[in-house]
C-alpha cells in the first residue's frame, strides 16, 4: 500500500515538473540577417543552408528597380536592374557574418561580373546588400582578405551594395534545389583557403 502511494505521488509531482518546463516560455533565438547575390539563386542558396547556425533561407530580388519589376519574367531578362538574391537568417551564437561571406567566397567565382556558368547578365552579379554598417565593415575586410590570400587568380569585383528592399522570390522557387534533385547548379563548395 505504500508503495502505491508513493508510486502515485511521484507520478503526480512529475506531471506538475513537466506542466511547469511547458509552461515557461521558451526563450526567443536572436537571429541576423545576411543577403548576398552570386548567380543563379538555386545553387546558392542550397549550399547556404547548410552551413552551420543557418536557420532558414529564401531566395528573391533585390538592388534593382520598383516592386512592379521584382518577378522572375522581367528580372530574369536584366532589365530590372534586380540580382537574384538569397536571404540567410542565422544564429550569431553558433555562426558569423564573416564566416559566412568567407563561404560566401568559396562558393561561386567572385571574380566574373555578371556571370557564373552559364549564367549572364546583371542579375547573375556578386554581390553583399548590407544591412548596417558593421555589416558593410565586415564586408569589406572580408573581400580584402579574400584578395590578400591570392585563393582567386583574379581580384574580387563582388559589390557591397546598401539594403533597400528585399522582394521575395515566387513559390516555385524556394527551395528548389531540394524539390529538384537534378536541377542545374554551376556552385559548389572550392576548397580554398582565405
């Protein structure tokens, strides 16, 4: 008899421990935001994504023309003035703004204007759009570290562009290298040093 009620007071008190961890707010990761452009914004973002403290993605449009201009038909032909672009949210805990512009670099050619692959046009341009200015700093001594360390045979014409607006990308689109497994890619991770 003792032990059953000693068996039912334990099971209580741990039901009211668990109702209690459940009803204390979770604490709110405080994450940042990196956009960077490099051509194609499929191959681009399928490699961000997996770098560590990545917490979500999405490709869309940015650095161009008005809102009317940011869709796939019109930015896709240059005339928007739009590259495409990927948005990176992360956790400064487990990652930084550095290390990722530093993957950033190993990840596309920084060094062909308005190219990668097969891929031309103003759209297709590297590019940094910061969102203050330690960001833009930060960018800044990453792409001389970059030239510094002589990885690229050519100098980085990557742009550090202000932020303006960011134009999400169509449905379609997002993440869509993971629903097209043989879609057409030219990035991937060089493994050069910095």
């Amino acid at each position: 008899m003792i032990r059953k009620i000693f068996l039912a007071a334990t099971l209580i008190l741990s039901a009211n421990s668990y109702a209690d961890q459940k009803s204390k707010p979770t604490p709110e990761i405080k994450t940042e935001i990196a956009i960077v452009a490099g051509g194609c914004f499929w191959g681009v973002e399928e490699l961000m994504r997996s770098h560590k403290g990545v917490i979500a993605t999405e490709v869309g449009y940015t650095g161009g023309g008005s809102v009317g201009d940011a869709i796939y038909e019109v930015v896709r032909t240059g005339a928007s003035g739009h590259a495409e672009s990927v948005r990176v949210e992360f956790d400064p805990k487990k990652t930084t703004y550095e290390e990722l512009l530093l993957f950033f670099f190993k990840i596309h050619d920084p060094t062909t204007s308005n190219k990668q692959g097969n891929d031309e046009g103003v759209q297709y341009r590297s590019a940094i759009f910061y969102m203050n200015e330690q960001q833009r700093d930060t960018a800044e001594k990453v792409i001389a570290r970059v030239n510094k360390s002589g990885a690229w045979k050519k100098p980085v014409v990557t742009q550090i562009v202000q932020f303006v607006k960011w134009h999400k990308g169509e449905d379609y689109h997002q993440d869509y290298l993971q629903k097209n497994t043989k879609g057409y890619t030219c990035h991937f991770a060089r493994d050069i040093k910095f």
